[in-house]
C-alpha cells in the first residue's frame, strides 16, 4: 500500500514539474507585450542607496 502511495506522490510530483516547464517554455514564446521586457532589480538599489543616506545623517 505504501508503494503505490509513493508512486502516486511521485507521478504527481512529474506531473507538476512537465506543467511548470512546458508554461515557462510557452511564457518564453508568447511574451505580454505589455509586461515590462527586463525586471526591475534597480528598485533594490534605490533602495539601499536611501537607506545608506538616512543612515548618515
């Protein structure tokens, strides 16, 4: 019995995998035009360059 909850668990596990890769793959084709083309990771640097300038003071 535990055997086949082990192969259900993994069979889900594969099945979960395949659909996270197949819609990164269609994600990678069909890009929103209306979404941003780069993420914004500059925010994080703004961020910090603030917090050191309040720091200063």
């Amino acid at each position: 019995m535990s055997l086949l909850a082990i192969a259900a668990l993994l069979y889900l596990g594969l099945a979960l995998g395949f659909i996270l890769v197949v819609d990164n793959l269609v994600g990678l084709v069909f890009r929103d035009p209306r979404a941003p083309a780069q993420p914004s990771f500059f925010n994080i640097g703004r961020a910090f360059a603030a917090s050191q300038k309040l720091s200063r003071k």
